[in-house]
C-alpha cells in the first residue's frame, strides 16, 4: 500500500475537498438537466454524500462503493428515459457523456480510496483524476450539453459537437500523463482556445440579455477560464515566466476550476430563462 509522504498531505487534502465539491456539483447538475429533478436521485445522493463523510471520519474506506453504485442508478436512470422516449439522438449520446464521466470519477474513487493503483496511479493521482473527470469531464461537458439542447438553434450546433471533441480531447490528456506525451500537446491547445470560445459563445451570444445574475455568473466563469487555461498552457509547454509545479497547478487551477469557473457556469445555467419558464 502508498503512503503519502508529508509534502502531499497538504496536496491530498485540498484535492479531497475539490472532489466533495465536485459530487455536490456533479449529481445537482445531472438532476437539474437530465433527469426530471428525480426526488429518488436526490436522496440517494444525500445518503451518498452522508456515507462518503463517515467513511472519512470512521476510516471505513469500502463506504465509496456506495457513490460507485450512485453513479451507477444515475446512469440507468437517463437510460431508462432514453428507453421509454424510444428516441435516440445525437443529443441523447452527448447527454451520456457526463453519466460516463461520473461513473469514470466512481470509479477513480474506489481506486485512489482503497489504494488500488490502477493504471500504476498512487493515492494522490487517483483523486486528481477523480477531480479532473468530475469537473471536466462530467459538469463542464454536461453544462455543454444542456445548451446545444435548450439555446442554441443554429444549424451547426457547436456545443454538440465539442461535447464529443472534448471528451476525446480528455481523454488524450489522461493517455497523455500516462506516457504517451504528444496526445496532450495536441489536446491542451485545442481546450485553450475551445473552452473559453464555449462559454464567451454562451455569455456574449446566447444568453437573456435581461438576466443580469447568469450574465454576472456567465461573465466570471469567462474571466477565470482564460486564466486557468492559460496556466494549463503555461504548464504543459513549460513557459518560463509561470513556473507551476504540481502543488501550485492544484491549489491555484484547480481552486479556480472547482470553486469559480465551472460553479459559475453551471449556475449560470440554473438561473436561465429556461428555468423560470
């Protein structure tokens, strides 16, 4: 079994706290635009959350099987929706993708709390991944995919389509870290231009120009995706006037990402027209 030695604990302990942020966020989201606001959802997930807490405070690491299996009932539930719809879609597959991300964050739960090295990840990593699936993965491309459904109209429908590009792009990142490094020297880029584009499309084009709270919102969530981006940027290609270790991209990009950026865009969302209708 890992240990971890002193200087990580800092780094563990805030990363734990992004990711509890991340499962208030992630389940929210799901229910808010997915699933009906399903009441049967929302209690597993208190209970879910609830469990995950003791199991910190008891030490009873096998508790995490309970949000793998949370995961798992949100995901059966859209598909069950998409069942009695009898209706498959573009749309319907794009919605998917935050589900798979959610169960890819369980499942990067159960490894890191139960110390399983998967992939050869260690403790720490483990819940970075958890972290990165959970805000990237499954709330940002879920917010994405809510609005090629319910705001954008056009004929080439751009938030559909960077769904999936995101997910692959994603994906490319954690191959990359795993050692096949030019993946994420082509993915980085790409999401430094694309993901600020998404939510400036959002704030400056798409949104109710009365609604002053998701303009406000959408704005912040605009304003620091530049910056974390750019330190993503800065990061990977090693620019020398922003020296970022592995502590200083966690405690400033993921601060930023957990408790600004995507928090921000998702209530933007949730304070929209289509929400007061």
């Amino acid at each position: 079994m890992n240990m971890l030695s002193e200087c990580n604990k800092p780094l563990m302990f805030f990363t734990r706290i992004f990711v509890f942020i991340g499962f208030i966020l992630g389940p929210m989201m799901l229910r808010s635009f997915f699933l009906r606001g399903s009441e049967k959802y929302l209690k597993f997930h208190v209970l879910s959350l609830i469990l995950l807490l003791l199991g910190e405070l008891l030490e009873v690491n096998y508790f995490v099987i309970t949000w793998y299996c949370f995961s798992l009932y949100g995901l059966s539930l859209y598909l069950l929706s998409i069942y009695e719809n009898k209706k498959v879609t573009l749309q319907n597959f794009s919605s998917l993708i935050p589900f798979g991300f959610s169960m890819i964050a369980a499942t990067w739960l159960v490894a890191g709390e139960l110390d399983l090295e998967l992939l050869g990840y260690d403790q720490l990593w483990s819940f970075l991944a958890v972290s990165h699936s959970t805000f990237l993965g499954w709330i940002l491309i879920g917010c994405f995919s809510f609005t090629s459904n319910h705001y954008y109209k056009g004929k080439f429908n751009i938030y559909l389509l960077s769904c999936y590009l995101i997910a692959a792009l994603f994906l490319f990142i954690a191959f990359g870290i795993n050692g096949i490094n030019y993946l994420k020297e082509i993915a980085v880029p790409i999401l430094t231009v694309l993901l600020p584009g998404l939510i400036a499309y959002y704030v400056f084009v798409l949104i109710e120009k009365k609604n002053k709270t998701s303009y406000i919102l959408g704005l912040i969530s605009f304003s620091g995706i530049i910056l974390t981006m750019i330190l993503a940027f800065a990061n990977e290609f090693t620019i020398e006037f922003i020296d970022m270790d592995i502590s200083k991209m966690v405690y400033i990009h993921g601060l930023m990402n957990a408790l600004i950026v995507i928090p921000s865009f998702f209530f933007a969302l949730r304070k929209s027209q289509y929400f007061r209708q």
